[in-house]
C-alpha cells in the first residue's frame, strides 16, 4: 500500500526521545494543555523559541557592539526603541 503525502508545507517529523525530572515533564504538560498543543507540539515550541530568542540575543549583542565604537553616540548604550528600530531595519 502507497504511503499519504504530507499536506503542502507540512514537513516529515522526526522521533526525539527525552528524558527529564518529573517537575519539568508536569510544567512542559501544563503549557500544553493551556495552549491546547500535544507534548510533543509544546517541546517543538518551546525549543523554537529557545533558537529564536537566540538569534534576537545575537542580534542586540551586534548592535551593542556596533554601538560601542559608534563616535556619533560616543560608547552610550542605545535606547530599546533604538536597539528595536535597528534591528527592524538593519
């Protein structure tokens, strides 16, 4: 018997096993449930968010080093609406 395609966008999924105290598997299971996502739905946002965040983290770390020997503010340290407008419009 032929295997379904996948709806259009929708991507093969991979197994991960993961092993964790009871604490953070009953957090992880309560953010499903308020958000009405499987476990395994809630671990694949909360790490793409982990990634996401990162990359925002690595962006402001450029622009605070850009900013450091930036002579027009003079090493000041930008503003969040700054930072925020900078990053928005690199």
């Amino acid at each position: 018997m032929a295997r379904l395609k996948l709806p259009e966008g929708r991507k093969k999924l991979c197994p991960l096993n993961v092993r964790t105290t009871p604490d953070v598997r009953t957090k992880i299971e309560d953010a499903a449930r308020a958000s009405g996502r499987s476990l395994s739905a809630q671990l694949e946002f909360i790490i793409d968010r982990h990634f996401d965040r990162e990359a925002m983290l690595d962006d402001l770390r450029r622009v605070l080093s850009e900013n450091e020997h930036n002579p027009v503010t003079g090493g000041e340290i930008p503003s969040f609406e700054d930072v925020y407008g900078i990053l928005k419009h690199p």
